[in-house]
C-alpha cells in the first residue's frame, strides 16, 4: 500500500498549520485546534498533531470512522438521527479557535444503499451548528480549512493508481517544494491582484455562455470576490455569493456531482428570479430533485471560477475539493446551491443581522453543494451603466 514520505506529510501539516489556518497567518500559540480526520488519514493526522503542538497550540482530535455512518444510517431511527446534543456542540464552538478536516473516504459509494432521504433528515439538525459557526467566523474568531488524503477508493474511482493520485496532490498543493508555503504566498498575492480587479469593476450581471448553458446571475449590493484566504488547500478559485434573486436562465455540469453516497451525472439546472425550476440529471436525477427540495437548497449560494494558470489540477480527482478547483485546459466554473458565505459581503459582517443577509440576497440553507463546470466557456460582466465586457474566456480571467 502506498504511502507519502514523511517529509511530504511534514510540509502537508506545516501548509495547514503554520499557512492555511489563521488565513494565510498560521496557528499562534495557545489557540484551539479542532482536528477532525477520516480513519484512513491517520499518518497525516499524526503529523499535523504534532505540529499543533509544535506551536504551541492546543489540539482536540475527533476521528471520524466511515462504517459508523453506514451502521447509523441503516438502524437509526428518525428520532436517533436527528438527536443533536446541543449543550455539547456549543461549548465546543465556543472553546475553539481553528477547525481542520482531513478528507480519506475508502469508498465514495459506501452509502449508496442508504435511502437519500434518511442522510438529508439528520443533515438537517447540523442547521444550528452552521449557524454558530458562521456568527463565530463572522465575529473574526474562527478560521478553517480541509485538505485530501489519498485513498485506494478515490484513486480507483477517479482512474488513477494511488502513487499518481497523490502525485496529483503534492502537484496541487506544491508539497514537493523545500518550503511549499512561501508558494503558497506567491499564490495568494497573484490571485488576491486579480480578486481586487475583479471587485474594482462597477458590474451589475455576469453572463455565461457555455454548452447547453446560457446564465445570468446579478452580483447583487454590496458584494466582494473572495479567494486566496486558506479555506480548503489547496484553493485556486476566485468566487463571490451573488443576489440569488437575480439569477435566470439555464448551466450545464459536465463534472459527475459525488453525494449521498451515489453519483449524479450531467445535471443540468434551469433558474427562474433564483429559483430552480427544473432539474435533469442522466443519471441518478431523483436525488438530484431530493437535495434540491432541502429548504433553500433551490437558489444559488456561490458563483466561482478558477484560472487555469493558477491550478496545477489537471486530472479528474473524483472529490469536490479538488474538481471545484480544476485547471486542466478550460479553468472550471461551479454553482453551489443552497448556503452563501458571509464574508463576500464588503462591509462589515459584525454589524449584520439575519433580516440584513436576507435584505441583500444572501442565501441560508443546510445544504451548501459544488457543482462543476469544466467545458470553455466565456463569462461577460454587464456593468451598471449598460456597457459590456468579458472578463473569463477559455479558462482565464482577461482583465
């Protein structure tokens, strides 16, 4: 079975740690670091462990075991699965400073058995702990961020071998590297230059063409580009939460969507004044419609789209953190039905209530899912004054 090197999963944990975490600042000493990790992903676990310590951090570890979630969900009661200790849950948002998931699922079809509708009821008790953590991120005292661990599974699934699977990971997140984070810096200047551009043009609508696609989407007041702060290593992709009120027409995903346990091919969404008025999908569409149904879960939370020559992707990785960063020869644009991020507001998110986010446009949902464009496509911005301009073309930002 392969593994990485030591020194590979040393600067792994050094780019979460001391660069990913605290956005781009690292973790100081005597802050909480809650570390959850898959079983598989022990070895990384390991090593970020003691990196935590190593700045004098302190660390709380969950290890997630996938067949617990497959005996949960084939004996639970309804009753069982929406139990939420809250007490505990609150503490434990109040208590900590930084979150970090290690992502290693052995199977990507491990739930495909489960009944869809049993995984969405106990999703939806997690609502309030979204909620905490969102007031804690926005109040600037919470920072977080996910990374990948190989599997056999994934490897398989994606068409890979595992030692070129994790080749495609040490690519991405430039692991190779003596001192992969000042890369990483590098990175994150260039791509903060063409976010400041971005947020600089006084743009009402973008429009996108692509195959089977023709979308409009209205940034909407107030809004901001986000990209290059540390959530999810890596992260190449520049995106905003737009006015879901304003988005009409039709998006084609060429990218399988992985959820639930099953995979959803070639989706293709139609939006009417935000809404979804029909979803189609050639494979696996009645879940697509089940997800869909979640309260919310009908009206976009993000708009994104990476620059190829950022990405170092350029493979199929069959996992959502890495396809929703895709480079390879036409970028990637993707849409994430249901929950916004706060911080594309540009203003002051501590001053916000929830009437505030609901005014401008900002989605609330318990679902927050990626689905991936990775066709050319060319994406105009309509500015306010009714002129026009294309600012995406073929994978890259022209601007």
């Amino acid at each position: 079975m392969y593994r990485p090197s030591k020194k590979i999963l040393e600067n792994y944990a050094k780019v979460m740690i001391d660069f990913a975490l605290g956005k781009g600042k690292g973790v100081k000493k005597g802050e909480v670091v809650y570390l959850q990790y898959d079983s598989e992903a022990l070895p990384l676990a390991l090593a970020v462990y003691k990196r935590i310590l190593e700045k004098g951090a302190y660390p709380m570890v969950k290890g997630i075991e996938e067949s617990f979630q497959k005996t949960m969900f084939e004996n639970a009661s309804d009753d069982q699965l929406k139990f939420f200790p809250k007490e505990y849950t609150k503490s434990l948002v109040n208590t900590i400073d930084h979150r970090i998931y290690l992502i290693a699922p052995t199977d990507p079809f491990l739930l495909k058995n489960i009944n869809p509708k049993k995984i969405i009821t106990a999703n939806s008790e997690k609502q309030m702990l979204r909620r905490w953590l969102f007031e804690k991120e926005d109040k600037g005292k919470l920072t977080w961020t996910l990374c990948l661990y190989g599997t056999e599974g994934m490897a398989r699934e994606s068409g890979l071998s595992i030692k070129d699977f994790w080749q495609e990971i040490i690519n991405a997140c430039y692991l190779g590297e003596e001192n992969p984070i000042k890369k990483w810096e590098k990175t994150f200047r260039d791509i903060n230059e063409l976010k400041k551009k971005l947020n600089d043009l006084p743009v009402d609508t973008y429009h996108m063409i692509s195959e089977k696609t023709d979308l409009y989407i209205k940034l909407g007041e107030k809004r901001r580009f986000q990209g290059g702060g540390g959530a999810n290593i890596p992260s190449f992709e520049i995106f905003t939460s737009p006015d879901w009120r304003g988005v009409n027409g039709k998006i084609f995903f060429n990218f399988p969507l992985y959820r639930y346990g099953n995979i959803i091919k070639n989706i293709q969404l139609e939006f009417k004044d935000g809404i979804v008025i029909k979803a189609t999908a050639d494979k696996n569409e009645k879940l697509l419609q089940e997800m869909i149904k979640q309260k919310n879960a009908n009206k976009i939370g993000e708009f994104s789209l990476t620059d190829k020559r950022f990405s170092k992707i350029s493979k199929f990785m069959a996992n959502t953190l890495y396809d929703e960063n895709f480079g390879g020869e036409f970028g990637n644009s993707h849409l994430a039905v249901g929950t916004s991020y706060h911080d594309c507001y540009m203003g002051d998110v501590k001053k916000m209530k929830g009437s505030d986010w609901e005014n401008l446009g900002f989605n609330e949902s318990v679902e927050h899912c990626d689905i991936i464009n990775t066709n050319p496509k060319t994406v105009e911005a309509i500015m306010k004054d009714g002129t026009k301009r294309i600012i995406y073309k073929d994978g890259i930002f022209v601007i």
